[in-house]
C-alpha cells in the first residue's frame, strides 16, 4: 500500500468512530464555512468514506444554510440602511457617490447578471459574500436565494463526482 493509500485508509478509520448519524451534520457543518463551503465539504466526506451522495447533499444543505442566513441579515441590513440614507439624502442638499469598489461590482452585475456572478463566483470569494454583495447592490433576495442555490448543487455535484472519481482510482 503506498502512502497516500495508507493516508486515506486512516483517515477513514478516524470518521468511521464518529457515529454514522453525526457524519452527515459534521460534512453540513463544514459547508456552511466560508471558503470550505460545499464544494471543500463534499470532498472532505467523500474522502472520509462517507457516501457520495449523502456527502454532498449535507455539504450543500449547510452550504446553503448559511447563505440563506446571510441573505435575510444583508436584506434587512440594507433595507435599514437605504431608509436612513434616503432620509439624510433628503436632510442634505447634495448625495454622497458610490465607491469605486461598488461601481465596479455594478458594472460586472450588470455584464454577467446574477446567474453568472452566482455561478462564477465561487471561483472567486465565498457564496455568503457573494450573496451578501447581491443582496447590499439591491438585487431581490428571492433572485439571488435561487441563483445560489443552483451555482452550489452545481459546484457540489462537480466536486462530489471528482473527488468520488479519484478517491475510486486512487484505491482501485
């Protein structure tokens, strides 16, 4: 047996004395943290020997948990913040512009739309700043919840099927 084989054998001998039922939740656990997320979630449970599909819908269902959360605080965040801005707008004779940072996530809302910063963002920031973000520029929750959810079933399912992929060559 070679190293890595031995490496993932023990691996699977450590998750194998966590009971059967807390497996799942620990892989759900995982995904609703920033950067791991699901698509690190699902390998991680796959690797540990846990089914593919079970790692994976626990790893996007706390993936998508999270999101969720955020999506419901960044709305009622903006919606407090729009109103106190539209009332100093109101008090003050000329309005504050908007940062370049927020011009520019402006501009690549408006390129790629939300499907395709929900689903090419994970390439690049989390999919709770992701959302946030979406959320924050006024794009409705409703939207952004659904175009979230299909960005994560479809970098967990690739994920997922890579991992299972390799991890069945690699002890084949």
């Amino acid at each position: 047996m070679n190293p890595v084989e031995t490496l993932v054998r023990d691996f699977q001998d450590l998750v194998a004395q966590v009971p059967d039922i807390v497996q799942p939740l620990i892989v759900m656990l995982a995904g609703a943290i920033p950067f791991i997320e699901a698509e690190g979630a699902s390998p991680i449970g796959v690797l540990g020997g846990i089914h593919p599909i079970v790692a994976g819908i626990a790893a996007a269902s706390g993936n998508f948990l999270c999101v969720l959360v955020v999506v419901l605080l960044s709305s009622r965040i903006r919606t407090t913040a729009v109103a106190r801005r539209t009332r100093r707008i109101e008090t003050l004779a000329e309005p504050k512009s908007e940062s370049k940072g927020r011009q520019r996530f402006r501009r690549y809302l408006v390129r790629f739309g939300v499907p395709g910063a929900s689903i090419l963002g994970p390439l690049a920031i989390p999919t709770q700043f992701t959302s946030a973000m979406l959320v924050a520029s006024g794009t409705p929750r409703g939207w952004v919840l659904l175009w979230q959810a299909v960005a994560i079933v479809v970098w967990t399912t690739v994920t997922t099927t890579l991992s299972w992929s390799m991890l069945t060559a690699l002890l084949a």
